[in-house]
C-alpha cells in the first residue's frame, strides 16, 4: 500500500490523503526495497500524469464521450499517433494544441507533418 499527501491550493485548503494498493514480488524487508518500490511508483504515475495532461490539453482527452464497442481505444490510438506526429516536428515553434489547430487548417502543414 501506498499513503500519498497532497498539499497545494490557497492557505487553509487541506491536506488530501490517498491510499493506493500495489502487487509486486518485490520484498520490501529492506529500506533500501522500499525506496526502490517508492521510486517505481513514482515514476509510473510522473509518465501517467504527464502523459494524460498533455492528451487532455492537446485533445481535450477528458471530455470525450465515445464508451461504445472498439471506438474509445481507436481514437485514443490515433490520438497518441497525432501526438507523436505533432511532438516530431521542430519547424514549428508553437505549441501541441497550436499545431494540431494548423494541421486542420493548413494542408501543406499536414502534409509535412506525415511525410517527416
């Protein structure tokens, strides 16, 4: 199990408790294990959150409603596909929502961006 604390927002807002449960084969006999296992988790929910928040800004991720049959995981394919696309490019210098905008707007933009 995992205790983790958040602390942020304006003075006075409370401290968030969350507890999360983990399976490893990890023995965590040792404080050495225990960093280690702390470490893991820590660098898998870091990759997690960066990932999702630039999907949910980029994408607007968050406020899709698609639930039905395959259509959730082909779109988030494809959506992770236009990310790696968009990230790829380095003669643009704006940033990822700004460059999907003008890959809709400019075909010669989209175009270089699939022939990179």
């Amino acid at each position: 199990m995992v205790e983790s604390q958040r602390r942020g927002g304006p003075p006075g807002t409370p401290v968030t408790i969350e507890r999360r449960s983990y399976t490893s084969s990890l023995a965590a006999d040792t404080p050495q294990r225990v960093e280690r296992f702390a470490e893991a988790v820590r660098g898998h929910w870091g990759i997690e959150n960066q990932v999702h928040w630039v999907l949910d800004l980029t994408f607007r991720e968050d406020e899709r409603r698609v639930r039905k049959n395959h259509a959730p995981q082909n779109l988030a394919t494809l959506r992770h596909l236009t990310l790696n696309l968009l990230r790829r490019d380095k003669t643009t210098q704006v940033g990822l929502e700004t460059k999907r905008l003008k890959a809709g707007w400019d075909e010669r933009y989209q175009e270089q961006l699939l022939t990179l």
